[in-house]
C-alpha cells in the first residue's frame, strides 16, 4: 500500500465520484417526492383560506411569495401570503390570507422557535382571532390598537408588527381596485 | 445533467484534497522518528509525570533521542523498561527495583487528637490554610483524601481509620501522591526490601509530640543505642532507618518505648 | 478477541454509546423533547453508523493511511444524506423536527468514533455487529430520554396523553436548561446502576 | 446595526452550545482547566471562520448554480476535514509551539457539530460573505465563553465533596444546565 501522493489523490477521487453520483442518483428519486408533497400541503392551505379557489399566480415581492387566487371565473378573491416574522426565538414563517375586500380572514403558523407553553400562543386561537377580520387601511400598532398577549409580548408583538408590514404590501400591490 | 455535476464536484474536491494533503504531506513532512509513536503506545499513557516530563509523549520523544534513561517510567517499571529497549535494540539495563508509596503517619484521630474542628473543604491543601491545618500535630497526616483524589493508579485509598492505606499491588511509585501531600508525609520507597521502619513525620521535640500524639516519636534514641550495626540516626527529633545498614534484626522494634516501629511493605492497619 | 456475541451486547449496556462512553450528547440533548423524535433519531444514527461500519471495513485496506479521515467522512456523509432525503420525502414531520441534527450526525462523535476505533480494525461480519449494538443501544438510550422528558414535559408518550388533563406539563423540559439538567440526572443514575450492577 | 445584533445574538442569547446544544462532547471533555479550555476555544475560532469563508464561497460558486444544495453536507464536510488535516500540517512544521499549544485539539475539531453546524446555518439563513465572517467568529467567541465559564466552574466542583456518581461528566451537564438558564435571559433582548 504505497503512499504515494498520486494514490492519496486518487482513491479521494473515486470515493468522491462514487459518493457523488449515488447522491445525486437518490435525489433524483426523493426530490420529485418532496417537491410534490410541498406543493399539495400548501394548496390545502390554500384551500383552507379559500375554499372556491381553482387557479393562483405567484408573484414575488422582496423576498417573499405572494399567491393572487382566482376563482373558476377567474375573478380576484383574495391573496396569500409566505412571510416572515422576527419571534422571541428567531424567525417565524407563516401564511397569511386577505380576501378580495382586504380583510384578513385567516393566517396559518408554518414553522417557528417560539418557547413552548408561553411564545407558541401565536398558533393559538386566543391570539388569532384579534387580528382575523382587520381590514388593510385598519392601523395595527401592537399594545395600542391589538393588545399583545401577556408573558409572551416579544412573540406577539413581532407578528402584529410583521402583520402591519405585510398588509402595507398587499395594500399597495393587490387593493388597486 | 445533476448527475454529471455532482460526481465532478464531489470527485473534483475529493482529488483536489486528495492532491493538496499529499503535496503538504511531502512539502511539510517533519522528520518523525517512527519508534516514538511506538514507544508512546508502550508507555502506560498516565501522563502522571513521574519522569519528570509533561506527558509520555514527550517522554517517549525524550528516551528515543537518549535524552532521559530508558527506565525512566518509574510506573511503568521493569516491564516497561524491557519491551522499550527491545524496541530501541539496546540491551536492557538493571534498573533498581519497583518503588511504592509508603505513609509515614500513625496519627488517627483518637490517637492524635485535632485543634479545633475543620468544617472547611475537604481537601489537605486548603485545611492547611487554616493556621497550618487542624491537627495537633503540625507533621502528621490530615486524613482529608487529597492523595487518594490524585493518585492516576487509584492505588491508595482512605482506611476506616481516617488515614490514606496504599494497595502495593497497584501502586507504581510514581511519586503524584508524595507531590500532592502538603505535609509530604508520604515516601517513595523501595518496596520489597527486608528492612524495619518508623512510620512519623514528627521533627517536633519530644514534649511538643507526647501532647500531640501517643505514637509519635519523640526522639528518645533507645532504638539508636539498640541497633547492632549504626542503622538508626535521629535527626531533628525523627529516628530514621538505613534501609541499606538494617538487617532486620528487630532489636529496635523491642527497645522503642512506643512500639511504632514497622517492618516495610505492612499495610498500616491500626487499631 | 471477544465473542461475536460479545461484540453484539457491549453496545447495548456494558459500552452503551450514550450513558457509558459519552459519544453523540449533542442529539442526544436537542431533539429529545419527544419520545418520536428521539426513536426517528435513533434509527437514522442506527442506519447510517450499520452502512458506514459495513463500508469502512470493506474499504480499509485500499485506503492510505494520510487521507483516511476525508475517505472515511466522505461514506459517512453520503448515508446521512441519503438518509436526509429519504426523510423529508417519506416522513416530513420527523424531518422537520430533526432539522439542522440530520446534516449533523456526520459528526456525530458516535459514528466517527466507532469508524476510527472499531470498523477501521476489524472485518466486516464484527463491524456489523458492534453497528448492531451500538445502533439499538443509541435508539434505546435516545427513546428513554425522550420518553422522560415528554412524559413530565408534556404528560404524553409518543403522543398519547398519559398523565391526564390535571396535570400541569413542567415546560422547563422542554427547553435547553431541561435537556441539560435531565440527562446530567440520568447519568447520575445510570453511574449508580452500572456499579451496583458491578458492570465496571 | 444588524452586525452587532448577530454579534450579541451568536455569543449571549442564541449561543451555539448553551441553547443550540452543538459541540456538547468537546464540552464536556476539554472544560476540566481552564487554558486547555482557552487554547481550544482559540482553535475553534480560527478554524470555524475560515471554514465558514470557504463554504460559503464552495456553496456560492459550485453549488447554487448547479442547484445541488443536497451536496451540501457533503461537501461541506469533505472541505472541513480536508482544512483542518492540512493546517495541522502546516502548523505542525511551521509553528511547532503553536502547534504544541493548540495542535492536539485539531483533530478534535473535526468531528466537532460546531464547525459543521455554523457552516451549514451561515449557508442556510443566507448570509452575505460579510455576515458570514461576523457571525462565524462570534459563534466561536460565544462557544470560548461558554467553556471558559464551564471549567471555572469544574475547577470549583473538584474540591466540592459530592457522591463519586455524579462526578465528572453528570454534573458537568447539570451545571450547564443551570449555565443554559442563566444565558436564556438574554433570549428576548436583541432580535435579529
């Protein structure tokens, strides 16, 4: 077993070009897979907000996704929207849905690092239902207009603020009418 | 099209690493003496620093170039010693014979009674800071375990009797224990010698030892007067033995008025 | 040189990779807020340390001695993340779970440990088999620990309510300090079994 | 402004041991002094930024393009052993008292989560090459602190007189435990 340089560089090569090959060999098989699942869950999302929904385009703004739904006669119902909010935690991604007026009607919590039993309130009801029905031009200052929830203000707080901001887009970019 | 890419890239790093550790493997080679790996692994690898040097293999890097003798792994001993110079080819040199840990100390608490009750950490050196340590004696043994706590070999252990017992079989005289005590009552000795010895640590005067302790010695010199061949000095108010002089005879044991007068290698255990 | 037996059973009490050799704390801490989570990462460790033993024994004698650590971590890596995809393609909610500790069970001291000190030296039937006791040996400890802490976290075992609705869930398990303080408690313990049980 | 917020989040409130749980087995063996302690946590520093550096750059250059984020692991991983054999090397002929000071903990720190993990976050909350960097040596100084603190309290607990079952690695993790609480504080104060 000399060892030689050449052979050092060599059997790295072989291992990397083996490992390499069935990597991107399996991923061919599991990415369709995942790719797929992503999408059904989210459309059940989008269902969920919008139950008559037949067809939507997403449109990118800054670096979140914005879905604009339209129904079977392809008139605007509402929009949904993949945004971030900064949590106690670190970040909170969630959907969240306005219909065609500009009234929130549902949000969905994707993911999210909050302290369980005290920041996870936000996936709750109890927090949700505050926000549920505020329309875009409605002010949402957190603690003035939409109290926070005691214990877990930093939670709360960062999601109403990051609600305000989300709102202000879909304002501009989707209430033209 | 992914497939093609990803073996490239994986391949591509691996033979460009692959290359970079031979090349640095040559351009940064450091002459290594082989046999100092080998001579580590023969080491016991205690790193208790016996020899005098960090570890064992910096020992090892030191016996190899000739620097420190080939025995100088007092734990290690003979054994050790031999497989090194079959190792290095030099012949295997006599070395002196296994040392173990020997407890100069009779002082348990009902014998030798405290100053004042030590409630601190139950540690030698920090009792010490205490006005030099609860013990009437200012010589003998705490009894607060820091030499059990340092030994690598786990060789000694505390007896029921509130003093350190060394188990001869394990202990390897490498001296952690001797270092660790801050009253050094403990010895390094020779260990299988047919020799008596007296087991105080006293180089207080007689009166100060007959308040500190029964069985302390207090410098009488009836053992001196009794040995048939000089063996026994006393020097600051401590009889000690000549191992080489002693012939075991045990004149001395009879004529010491206190009887504390040991053969070596007993396991102290006291009453 | 121990029975083939032997080398099956040290994995799973006397060299217990979790509560007697230390290896692989940091999975071991993170995502055992659930007895599911726990047994998912006990497994992918099992699949991933089983495959690479094999492969490392198969391979170690082609490979030079300088660049065994990279040709070593390149086998190890191509499982997890073989194992990583297969995850968040079949079992997304674990994947999601797991997250970043996927990726990292390449480093996971258990794996490399074993692939340096044992499948580096053996041949392939006892590398099998010391995978086969380390792999239950992680999964169970791993279990234990998430079944503890969900259990007085959330009053559940793998999601079924245990404890009852009266009972208030101490959340503080379910968070780093709680996962520190737990396994600090249990290896206490386990300490004290082993030498009870004179396992030394 | 976001620097300093990543800074003060990698080292208190989100830091990469007490609270992400990565780098727990160098943790628990490295804390019995202190100086090891610091020369390792010196090690990590050093190598977690420079591998985060060429990572980040691997995964801009030869990985995004392609669209093959799964190689990700391991191509991060290859890199990282790679790296850390040849500064070993290198130091090894270059700087031997360096070498002898910080060099034993090299191999160490390859299979160590923390080097790993910080690669993989930087890369996954697609940090710039400049936030990459602060947040690399940050999460270093934040894994130094945390031991440091760790072996001023192990060196304490050597002299505490505690049942032999619960020495060395048990109540290392307990007091980390407690360690963890304290650093929660922080939680909430900065957000990124």
């Amino acid at each position: 077993m000399r060892e030689s340089g050449l052979r050092m560089a060599l059997t790295l090569l072989i291992i990397g070009a083996i490992c390499g090959g069935l990597l991107s060999m399996v991923n061919g098989f599991t990415a369709p897979v995942i790719e797929e699942r992503a999408m059904t869950e989210f459309l059940q999302a989008l269902e969920g907000f919008f139950p008559e929904v037949e067809d939507y385009e997403a449109q990118e703004i800054g670096d979140e996704v914005f879905y604009y739904c339209t129904d079977n006669s392809g008139n605007f119902i509402g929009v949904v929207g993949q945004v971030k909010a900064d949590g106690y935690g670190g970040k909170i991604s969630y959907d969240l849905a306005v219909n065609n007026s500009g009234d929130i009607i549902g949000m969905r919590i994707s993911s999210h690092g909050e302290t369980p039993g005290i920041g996870d309130v936000i996936t709750r009801e109890e927090f949700q239902s505050r926000v549920i029905g505020l329309n875009y031009a409605d002010p949402i200052s957190p603690g003035v207009d939409v109290d926070t929830v005691s214990g877990a203000t930093i939670s709360t707080g960062g999601m109403l603020s990051s609600i305000r901001r989300v709102m202000d887009i879909i304002g501009e970019n989707f209430m033209t009418n | 099209m992914d497939l093609t890419m990803s073996i490239v890239i994986i391949g591509g790093l691996g033979v460009l690493f692959g290359g970079l550790l031979a090349y640095a493997a040559k351009r940064f080679a450091v002459e290594e003496d082989p046999r100092v790996e080998v001579v580590t692994d023969l080491l016991p690898g205690a790193n208790c620093g016996a020899c005098g040097l960090a570890g064992c293999s910096s020992a090892a890097e030191k016996i190899v170039a000739g620097e420190i003798p080939v025995d100088s792994c007092i734990p290690g001993g003979k054994k050790v010693a031999d497989s090194i110079c079959e190792v290095l080819g030099i012949e295997s040199v006599a070395s002196g014979g296994r040392k173990v840990a020997e407890i100069h100390c009779l002082g348990t608490k009902d014998v030798a009674p405290d100053k004042f009750d030590y409630q601190g950490v139950r540690d030698c050196k920090a009792a010490m800071m205490y006005s030099g340590g609860f013990k009437a004696c200012a010589y003998g043994c705490l009894g607060l375990g820091t030499c059990v706590e340092a030994c690598p070999f786990e060789a000694l252990s505390m007896g029921a009797n509130g003093l350190p017992q060394v188990d001869t079989e394990k202990c390897t005289g490498c001296g952690v224990c001797a270092k660790a005590c801050p009253r050094n009552v403990i010895h390094i000795e020779l260990a299988d010698r047919k020799a008596k010895y007296i087991p105080c640590n006293s180089k207080a005067s007689g009166k100060v030892v007959r308040q500190a302790c029964e069985v302390g010695c207090i410098g009488c010199r009836a053992c001196v007067k009794a040995c048939p061949n000089e063996a026994v000095t006393v020097e600051n108010n401590l009889a000690v033995i000549n191992r080489e002089k002693c012939t075991d005879c045990g004149k001395c044991v009879e004529a010491c008025k206190r009887g504390i007068i040991k053969d070596v290698g007993t396991v102290l255990v006291l009453k | 040189m121990s029975t083939l037996a032997q080398e099956f059973s040290k994995g799973l009490l006397k060299e217990n990779p979790t509560f007697r050799l230390l290896l692989g704390m940091c999975p071991t801490l993170a995502i055992t807020t659930s007895a599911f989570f726990g047994f998912g990462m006990g497994v992918s460790v099992f699949f991933v340390l089983l495959c690479s033993n094999i492969v490392i024994s198969v391979i170690r004698n082609f490979v030079p001695d300088k660049v065994r650590m990279p040709a070593y971590i390149l086998v190890i890596a191509t499982f997890v993340t073989i194992t990583d995809m297969v995850l968040n393609a079949f079992v997304p909610e674990l994947h999601k779970a797991l997250g970043i500790f996927i990726p990292l069970i390449v480093v996971n001291c258990i794996i490399m440990g074993r692939a340096e000190a044992f499948a580096r030296k053996n041949n392939v039937i006892r590398s099998i088999l010391d995978a086969l006791g380390m792999g239950v040996g992680v999964t169970m400890s791993l279990t234990l620990v998430g079944i503890i802490r969900e259990l007085f976290g959330a009053g559940s075992i793998f999601g079924y309510n245990i404890m009852g609705t009266a009972f208030e869930p101490m959340g503080v398990l379910a968070t780093p300090p709680g996962a520190f303080i737990t396994l600090g408690i249990l290896l206490g313990l386990f300490n004290y079994a082993f030498k009870r049980l004179g396992i030394e | 402004m976001h620097l300093l917020a990543i800074i003060f989040v990698a080292i208190l409130s989100n830091n990469i041991v007490l609270s992400q749980f990565l780098g727990i087995c160098p943790y628990l063996g490295v804390t019995k002094r202190i100086d090891t302690s610091v020369g390792m946590g010196m090690a990590v520093i050093f190598v977690m930024t420079m591998a985060a550096i060429v990572t980040w750059v691997l995964d801009l250059f030869l990985l995004q393009p392609f669209g093959l984020e799964f190689l990700r692991t391991i191509a991060f991983i290859l890199v990282i052993a790679g790296l850390v054999q040849l500064v070993e090397m290198i130091l090894k002929k270059t700087n031997p008292a360096l070498f002898r000071a910080l060099g034993i903990y090299l191999p160490l720190i390859t299979t160590n989560c923390t080097i790993l993990g910080v690669a993989l976050l930087n890369v996954q909350s697609g940090h710039n090459i400049i936030e990459t960097v602060v947040y690399s040596i940050a999460t270093g100084i934040g894994f130094t602190l945390a031991m440091v603190i760790m072996a001023g309290i192990r060196e304490r607990l050597e002299l505490v007189n505690m049942s032999n079952y619960l020495k060395g690695a048990a109540v290392t993790l307990v007091s980390a435990g407690i360690l963890s609480l304290a650093f929660m504080g922080f939680k909430g104060m900065v957000t990124l």
